[in-house]
C-alpha cells in the first residue's frame, strides 16, 4: 500500500524535525496553505479535523508550491530554506530520507 501525499510529506519533517513545510495548495477550487512540522499536518487557513485519522491534505489537492523552513515556524520572520519547490523538485528530498 502506498502512501498518500500528505503522509509523505508528514514523514519527510519526521525525519527532518529542524524543518516546516509551507504547502500552497488547491482543494476542490479553494485556496489553501499547510503547515507540516514533525509529522503533523495543520491549515493555516481554514480549520483542521480534530481527528487525525482525516487527512489536511486530501489526494484530490493540487499542489501550488513547497516552502522548506526552518524550525521553529515565525510567521512574522520565517527563515525559508528553499522557496517555492514543486512536487516533482520535493521528489529527489523526500528519497533522501527514504519516505
């Protein structure tokens, strides 16, 4: 069985805990950004299941971009690593750590 996404990209800052993930997404022609940090995913614009078991990030979403930070996430001074990756670029990132 493979892995959505989401669990992907969730496993990524598992295994990379000094990094956040900014994902610019679209969802069902709406707007929206996620945040993932240590293996948890939230909505930076609309709200979040209290179930972990409901994925933020769906398997109809298209992703817009990737942004990698470093951790800790300050909205008022995020330190971006590398902006604006498509999910093609993540691809060769998320191979290194085996997810």
């Amino acid at each position: 069985m493979s892995r959505s996404i989401g669990q992907r990209l969730e496993q990524y800052t598992v295994k990379r805990p000094q990094e956040v993930l900014l994902v610019s997404v679209e969802i069902e022609a709406q707007a929206d950004r996620i945040a993932i940090f240590k293996g948890f995913s939230s909505s930076l614009m609309q709200s979040t299941a209290f179930d972990p078991d409901v994925p933020v990030l769906p398997e109809n979403a298209t992703i817009i971009a990737i942004d990698r930070l470093k951790s800790p996430y300050i909205p008022d001074n995020p330190q971006y690593i590398q902006q604006g990756l498509t999910w093609e670029a993540m691809q060769p990132l998320l191979e290194e750590v085996g997810v």
